[in-house]
C-alpha cells in the first residue's frame, strides 16, 4: 500500500520541524528551562524483545547500551502496569550520556494489541520514530542487507519549498511501526 501524498506531505512536516538537527552540533545544546537534557526517550512495547532489538541493532546500527528487569511492583507504583514485570532494553546510537534511549519492552504473560499502522493517520498516537543520516543511501543499503526495504516509492527527495537535498526513507520495524530516515546523499 502507497501513502497519499498528503500522508507522505505530513511525514516530510513533521520530520522537517527538526530538520535543523543537520547545522546544530549536538554537544553545544544546554538544557534549557526545567530540563535536564534536551533529548527524550522513547519507549515501546514489542512483540519479541530480541528480535526488535537485533532489528534496531543490525538494520539502523543502534547499541543495546543496558537491560533490565523492572519489577512489577515498581511498574504498578508508577502507573505503567497492572504491576506486571517486564525487561527493558535500552538502545541508543551511541555511548553518551545525553543520548536519546528507545526502549524496548516486552510482556510475554500479557502480550499488547497491535494498532493500525497501514498509514500514519490510521491511529492515534506515537507515529513513527525519525533517525537523522549522513548518507541516506547508505542508511538504505544498509537496511537492504538485512532485507528491510523502504516501503512506498523508496527514498525520495524533500518536495519544492523544503530544504534541496534532503531525502526521505520509511522503513517498518519488526512490529510494522514507520521508522524515518532523513538526510542527505552522500557527494
């Protein structure tokens, strides 16, 4: 199934709102406010923990930076489940310590219903996650060794009122949820 242009026009907004990402250097942001990072972590509840883990690992080159197991106990204090325990792994693109997390959970005496994820409007909620490239068609490749391939036209270029040269990929994970790539080819 193809996105509607519309669709892939909100995908590219949405991607686009961070698009300065590529001029910043990461290092010289400060918190700023309340915070105490300027990045967020994600977490996501999937179907098989290694298998997503070995996926986000071999196909976008993130690291498993920890494993732990929370206890249910702890999980129903904070609200996040019925007291339910579950192991998390923490992937990260690299080793520093302001690095964004996604966290991958998985609950195997209490498996999740899968939502819609034909489109990005099909549910409500997180939609997809977006990882920024030096080289997007390297990003591809290296998906493609893993036999993952970008799903509608492929990589295609930011359209006329976007930045020049900026290219998009969406790739699905081992659970269907959209995975971004943006950024450049290489020159």
């Amino acid at each position: 199934m193809r996105c509607p242009w519309f669709c892939s026009l909100m995908t590219l907004t949405l991607a686009l709102s961070t698009a300065s990402a590529f001029a910043q250097d990461a290092a010289a942001t400060k918190p700023a406010g309340p915070y105490a990072s300027m990045t967020i972590d994600l977490g996501t509840v999937v179907s098989d923990l290694d298998k997503s883990a070995k996926w986000y690992t071999d196909v976008l080159g993130m690291k498993e930076v920890l494993a732990k197991e929370i206890p249910g106990d702890f999980a129903g204090k904070i609200g996040l489940t019925n007291k339910l325990p579950f192991l998390v792994k923490f992937m990260a693109l690299d080793d520093g310590e302001q690095s964004t997390k996604l966290k991958l959970m998985q609950f195997k005496t209490a498996p999740g219903a899968r939502v819609d994820n034909t489109f990005i409007h099909s549910s409500y909620g997180f939609r997809y996650l977006t990882f920024f490239v030096t080289d997007i068609d390297a990003a591809v490749a290296r998906a493609a060794e893993h036999k993952v391939k970008p799903i509608g036209e492929g990589v295609v270029g930011l359209p006329a009122g976007f930045p020049e040269g900026v290219y998009i990929a969406v790739l699905r994970d081992p659970d269907g949820n959209f995975v971004e790539l943006v950024g450049p080819k290489a020159k």
